[in-house]
C-alpha cells in the first residue's frame, strides 16, 4: 500500500486513536493499523521497549542475590535516574522520530487538578484492592521472594532526592508500559483486553522476585493502571500515584 491508500489509512488510524484515548477526550472506537509499513514500525517500538524497560529488570528479578550489599542512598538514587534516563530518552526522541507527540502516549498537558485528583483516587482504589486481595493471594500461592538489599533515607536532603528519584522512576515505567507497549500492542491487535493484560503481566515480570503472591498482586495492581489509562486517556495521574506509593513505602520503613 502505497500513495494516497497508505495517506488514507494512516489518517484513518490517527482518527482512531483521538477516538480511543490518545487524545484528552477518551472514546469508545480504536482502530487497527492495517497499513504495513505502519506495522512494522509498531512491532518495532513494541520490541524497542522490551529490550529498554522489561528485560534486562526481569532477567535481574529472576536472580537477586540474598547478600546483595547496599552501596548508600545517594549512589542507588544516582542508578535509578540513569535506568530512567536510558529508559525515557529513547521513547521521548522516537516519539520525535514518528511525529507522534507527547499527545500520542497520554502526556499532552498537565493539569495539576485532574491530575491530582486523579492520582488520588488511582491511589485509593490500588490500596484498597491491594488491601482485598493480599491476604488471600499470600494465604494461596507461595510468598517465598527475595526483596533486594536497599538504603533508607538518612539525611534531610536525602528526600528531596528520593523524590526527583522516584519520580523520574515512575515516568519511565508508567510511559513504557502504558503510553508505549500497551498503546502499540493496541494498535496491532485492535483489541482492548488483551493488550493490557499482556502490558500489565510485562510490569509484573520484573517483580517477580517479591514471590509469585507479590507479582500476581502487582499484576491486578497493572491491570488497574491501565483501566485507568484507557479510561482517562492521561498518564500523568498514574505517573504521580506510582510515585507517591513508593516514595511511601521509605516513610513506613522509618517507622519500624
């Protein structure tokens, strides 16, 4: 397909994706791409944010050394803002490459009260589902897991870095796994269900150290996030809750 067919099914597939979520006005109707050329270039970027957000995480998920040595707040911050980095900066620039646009994976603008107020309701209902189901699921299937050696927060300024920290950690998860794979895989099955389960069961994988109870929980968890997604159309609420949720998890540290 070349010419004025391949011109009429891209903008056909653009009409598609302002009708499903991509833009700030979520809709019922996603189109599936059918040009292939437009294909390839999908199955590409799909393969692209394995290799950068889930393999190597998952390859080190299966394997956590029990005497893991912590080498001190600010040197495992430093690495979480360089995996960010070598996670975003390639999305961002083939977002650039394509013409696709922040627009395109769910970041045309942030407005700080939807957004907020998003978040804290994605957060409500993930601690709440979280709250349902975790007894049941470590009760049923083995907790076993290895939680990786980790520092805490030790001085004042040691938050604020936890903060930029976890925050660039969650931008290159929640962008990975929500604007790019499930928004691709998307566009190539033209289906809505199994897209984001296949999204989801990819942010899990690379929690499965935590124990098989932990990682089926952190799917449900996925599965949330992207209902939420597909709803909203914006991932900035889910940028900010991810972040918020860890960023919690040192506060409960410091009180033990």
């Amino acid at each position: 397909m070349d010419g004025p067919e391949a011109a009429a099914s891209a903008a056909a597939g653009q009409a598609g994706v302002e009708r499903a979520g991509w833009s700030d006005e979520p809709g019922p109707v996603f189109s599936r791409a059918q040009d292939p050329a437009e294909r390839r270039r999908l199955l590409i970027e799909v393969a692209v944010v394995l290799a950068l957000a889930a393999l190597l995480d998952t390859v080190n998920a299966l394997w956590v050394p029990p005497d893991m040595p912590t080498f001190g707040f600010a040197a495992e911050s430093a690495f979480i803002l360089t995996r960010a980095a070598q996670v975003c900066v390639p999305l961002l620039y083939i977002l650039h490459l394509t013409g696709d646009g922040l627009r395109g994976v769910g970041l045309a603008r942030f407005v700080v009260p939807v957004d907020l107020v998003g978040a804290v309701l994605l957060v409500v209902v993930t601690q709440a589902v979280g709250a349902v189901l975790t007894g049941p699921f470590y009760a049923l299937l083995p907790p076993e897991g290895t939680e990786p050696a980790s520092s805490e927060p030790a001085a004042a300024w040691h938050w604020g870095l936890a903060v930029v920290a976890h925050a660039a950690n969650a931008l290159a998860e929640e962008l990975a796994i929500w604007g790019f794979l499930y928004t691709r895989l998307r566009r190539l099955l033209g289906t809505e269900g199994l897209p984001m389960f296949l999204a989801a069961g990819v942010f899990a994988s690379y929690h499965v150290y935590q124990g098989v109870a932990a990682a089926l929980l952190i799917l449900v968890l996925g599965l949330v996030h992207g209902v939420f997604f597909r709803l909203t159309g914006r991932l900035m609420p889910l940028v900010i809750a991810h972040a918020a949720t860890n960023l919690w998890s040192h506060v409960e540290a410091g009180m033990v």
